[in-house]
C-alpha cells in the first residue's frame, strides 16, 4: 500500500469526530449570523459566536487550515481555507462546511 507510510493515523481516526463537530458549529455560527442580522446579539450570543469560531479554528489547526467564519446568513458561514486564500481574501476558493 503506496503511500500509507506517509499518513498520520492518529489525525485520521479524529477525522470523523473532527467533520461532524465542525458541521455542527458551522450550523449554530450560521443561527447566530441569521439572529445578528434580524433582532441583533446579546452579550452571551456574542460570547457563543467567538467561543465557536475559536473551536473551529482549533480544529482546523489539526489539519495545518485556517478556520473562515463568514458572517453573510445567505450563504454557508464557515469555510476552511490556506493561507494563500487567506492572502488573497478569496475565501470561496476554501472549502465550505455544511
């Protein structure tokens, strides 16, 4: 098996665990961002939103990514992204977690 030799198996078997939790943040960031824009957030909302974006970063840091919470409630709120897209402020060019 080329290639395996190469892998991390310790960060693959959190793949999972890791997927789902960063679903589900992306789920609770999107119901803050869609509250933010019709009724505005209270303290604790706010206080929520950065403890989920910090986890999420977290996260993402496993995988050498970088966590893009993007606060727009018409399209998907949290993308993983490089760098370079950081760079480049293209955050689309990440990959969406739905």
């Amino acid at each position: 098996m080329k290639g395996f030799k190469k892998m991390n198996f310790a960060v693959l078997r959190n793949y999972t665990a890791n997927l789902g939790r960063l679903r589900k943040i992306s789920k609770s960031l999107h119901k803050l961002d869609e509250k933010a824009c019709n009724e505005g957030l209270s303290t604790r909302s706010e206080a929520r939103g950065t403890a989920l974006e910090k986890e999420a970063q977290e996260i993402a840091g496993i995988y050498g990514l970088i966590a893009y919470h993007q606060d727009d409630p018409r399209g998907c709120s949290l993308f993983l992204i490089t760098k370079e897209i950081q760079d480049s402020r293209q955050y689309t060019d990440g990959i969406a977690v739905y």
